[in-house]
C-alpha cells in the first residue's frame, strides 16, 4: 500500500482523509459521508477503482481511521466495515448488488490504520442518494469523482453500457 499512496490520485485511485470525519468542523458532517459513497458510485460507474480512507487527499499524508472507527457501533473495525456496508446499501441504486462489487480489507502503514476498498466496475448504471440529492449519478473522471447532469447520464449511460 505505500507504493500506492506514494503514486498519488488517479483515475484509479482516491484518497480520503475520513468516510464521516471533518478534521476542520471537528465532528461528524453528512457531506463528508456524501463523498465517500459519490467515489464508490463514480468508481462503480467507471472501470473500478480503490478507494484507500485514512490517507489525506491533498498531501497523501496518512491519518488514520481513529475518528471514524470512534463513532460506530462496536468502536472497532468490524463495526466500522459495517458502516460502510450499511450506508453504501442505502445509498446506492442497485444497493445489495453494487455493495457486492466492494471488496473491503485494512492495514496498518507505518503503524496507522488505512481502509482499503477495492471498487470493480459495476455491469449497470449505479445512482446515487446523498444528503442533498435523492438520485444522482457520478462517474470517475481523471482524478475526480464528477456528477452528470441528466441529459449527460443518458448519454454516458448509453456510450458506457449500450442501449437498454
């Protein structure tokens, strides 16, 4: 994973510094959990990717998992894997099936605890719920997670998928 972070943000390749955690609120913020399922969606929507949380975006400076794993049921990184589950289920249209395509696993680099999710590409278009928006769609575009407009949607839907 090092040889990862140090190669920086990709198309295939995000980092997040929380699932739930604004560093600079200091507290749990919906918007930060918007983030984590948009790139989950955008990477579903695209070719796949991995999603590596507690790793800083900006600087790719490691920052654990400490406040995340705090706020879930258990305290621990079962509950925090749960989390995860549920709020991706919830979240994304199909949900059971697209969750299904997010192999999650952690690690520890240098002794700090990073999630690893491994995102594959999804065979249909997955939308995506958020705290602001009841069915939006996303894709991964260079090094960000992009929201489509609806007419764009149609057509990436049918360049990406085909016809349905």
């Amino acid at each position: 994973m090092p040889d990862l972070i140090e190669a920086g943000e990709s198309d295939r390749v995000e980092f997040k510094a929380s699932a739930r955690w604004g560093y600079k609120a200091d507290r749990l913020l919906p918007e930060v959990e918007d983030g984590f399922v948009k790139t989950v969606a955008g990477f579903l929507n695209a070719g796949g990717g991995t999603l590596l949380i507690g790793v800083e975006d900006r600087t790719g400076e490691l920052v654990g998992l400490e406040h995340d794993v705090a706020s879930v049921k258990g305290k621990d990184l079962d509950g925090y894997e749960n989390w995860m589950t549920d709020r991706l289920v919830n979240a994304l249209n199909p949900g059971t099936t697209s969750v299904a395509r997010v192999a999650v696993s952690f690690a520890a680099v240098d002794g700090i605890e990073v999630a690893r999710l491994e995102v594959a590409a999804s065979p249909e278009p997955v939308y995506t719920k958020t705290s602001k928006s009841d069915e939006a769609f996303y894709v991964r575009i260079s090094n960000s997670t992009r929201e489509l407009s609806p007419s764009e949607t149609v057509k990436y839907v049918s360049e990406h998928w085909g016809a349905r």
